[in-house]
C-alpha cells in the first residue's frame, strides 16, 4: 500500500487513507496540535504540569506539549513533568527509568512522588489491605490515589492546568463505563478539557491526545525512536475497563470507525449533560481531613488511607 500524499510504502491507514512515515507523523503532530488550539487547552500564561508515566502516551503528550509551546512563543520554564510512583513492581520502576531520560533529554523538569512516602504503603501492599474490607480492584485504589496525589502536587507546583495523556480509546472506553453505570455526573466532567473550572483546589485537566487513536499514539512513539516500554501494568486485566476495552477492540476491527463514532456522538451530548449536571459539577468541596478537592465530608483517598492504618 503506498501514502495517499506520496509514492513511499505506507506504515498506516487512518481515515482518510493510507500515511508513510513522514506524513503520518506529520498528521498526528498537526492533530495534537489543532486540538491544543481548537479546545485552548494551552494559554499564554499557564504553568503546565504534565502528569507523566514514562508510557508512549505521556512521553508522546510531554513531546508535542513543549513543540507547541515552541511554535507560539510560550516559554517552555513553564512546563514541568509530575509522575506518580504507585509501587508497582517490575512495571513502573522500569518505566520511570524511560522518563528520566526523556525528562533529561529534553530538558524538562521532572517531580517523582511516591504512594509509599505519601500515603505509608505501595500499590502492591496496600491493595490486598483495601480489597479485603470493600472488593474494591487495584484500578479503583489506584486511581483514587493517583488523582489525589496529582492534583495535590500540580497545585503545590503552582501550575494553572494540568496535562494528561489520554487518548481516544481511553475516552471512548470511560465514556462507555459512564453509560453502563449510569454515571452522567462524572460523564459531565470529561471532554477535551475538564469540566470543573479552575478552583483554589482543583486544577483542570487537559488532553491533547484527545482525538489520537491508541495505535497512533503507539506508532508515533516507535516511529519517533522514544525509549519507551510497550508493556501494560499487570494489574490491568483486572478492571472492568479491561473487558470495555476488548469489546470496543473487538467492535472496532468489525465496524471501523466505532471508537471514533463514540467520541462523536459524545461530544455533541455534552453541552446538554454538563447543563444538567451544572450545579452538582461545579460544586468541588474540601476534605476535612486532608484539605485537598473532595466531592464530599472526607476525601476518598483519606478514606483508603485509613483502611490501610486500621489495616
Ligand atoms: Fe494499573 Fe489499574 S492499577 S491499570
Ligand atoms: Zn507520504
Ligand atoms: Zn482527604
């Protein structure tokens, strides 16, 4: 198969046709981008907190965050990488030796925070400790740390927003779960950019990688050379995520374009599910006990916290 544009081999096909190497990444660059510009998903004088984890999508979005910042004359001083350390053995360790040398490489400041030195226990220790009393699965631990220890060090960093490396099929996949459960509240806060105007305590997110399909992501990493490791974190396979994520897999190599369809459809539902969730969206209260964004009485991350202590 040769490039729509020229005669070299392709590497890809997306929607309109078939990319080499050169005009592929010159799509994907110039679709991040255009998403960037379209959603101002980056102001002039923000302080930009990339939440990384040393995977292709966070290298990728840490990449094209400070290529824009270039192009339009905004100081890259304002871009800082943040990665969270769950403890997660023989996973992350081996991808946060990726983003220390991306973050060298490329001159960008990088904080490591731990779940061990932050909340007394790695994922590993404290999951067992919390599954036993509530069932829950390590993504939903995990998650409820992750959130809270980003938003706590992005906002002790002085950032304005925060970035983060979701890609299309994370999105059509949470957009998914969001039906299933019924869940428009939180179906309200997604989107390019995060529903929750920026708060004394609460930092909008954003996703430049919102319109990149997973492989894109994936081969925009290969083909650009970063030193990334293409594996996935072992407790992945035990979410209900994980089974969203085979169906729209599976949907998608049927009937292309599924994943994409999704998002579509989204997007044109949100002005209307944000209007009726506005007063619950926008009402982000603080933890009594730790002070950081909570959406009632104690955080949920102080609530595992003290799971983990009465053990
Ligand atoms: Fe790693 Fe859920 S804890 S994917
Ligand atoms: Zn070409
Ligand atoms: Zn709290």
């Amino acid at each position: 198969m040769d490039c729509f544009h020229c005669s070299k081999s392709a590497v890809i096909e997306v929607q309109h046709g078939a990319l080499c190497k050169t005009h592929f990444i010159n799509y994907f660059e110039e679709k991040v981008l255009k998403t960037i510009n379209k959603y101002r998903l980056i102001g002039r004088k923000d302080i930009l907190c990339v939440a990384t984890s040393g995977g292709k999508d966070s290298l990728t979005v840490l990449y094209l965050t400070k290529k824009y910042c270039e192009r339009n004359n905004i100081p890259t001083k304002n871009i800082r990488a943040l990665a969270i350390d769950e403890g997660i053995a023989e996973y992350r360790e081996k991808t946060i030796i990726d983003l220390q040398k991306f973050c060298s490489d490329h001159q960008i400041p990088l904080e490591i925070v731990s779940f061990e030195t932050e909340l007394g226990k790695t994922l590993d220790q404290a999951y067992p400790i919390i599954n036993k009393g509530t069932q829950k699965k390590p993504c939903n631990v995990c998650g409820v740390w992750r959130r809270y220890l980003l938003n706590k060090y992005a906002a002790k960093s002085g950032a304005t927003k925060v970035i983060t490396g979701h890609n299309l099929d994370d999105e059509a996949q949470v957009i998914m779960m969001n039906i299933f459960k019924a869940n428009t509240q939180l179906a309200g806060r997604m989107g390019p950019i995060s529903g929750i105007e920026e708060s004394e305590h609460f930092i909008q997110r954003v996703k430049p990688l919102y319109f990149c399909l997973e492989k894109e992501v994936r081969l925009y990493a290969l083909l650009k050379g970063f030193q990334v490791q293409f594996t996935e974190c072992p407790y992945s396979k035990e979410g209900f995520r994980h089974h969203v994520q085979e169906m729209l897999n599976d949907f998608e190599q049927k009937y292309k374009g599924t994943k994409q369809g999704i998002i579509n459809s989204f997007l044109a539902l949100l002005p209307n599910i944000r209007e009726q969730e506005k007063g619950r969206i926008d009402e982000i209260k603080q933890c009594s006990r730790c002070g950081e964004a909570a959406n009632k009485e104690v955080c949920n991350a102080c609530v595992m916290k003290e799971m983990i202590i009465n053990g």
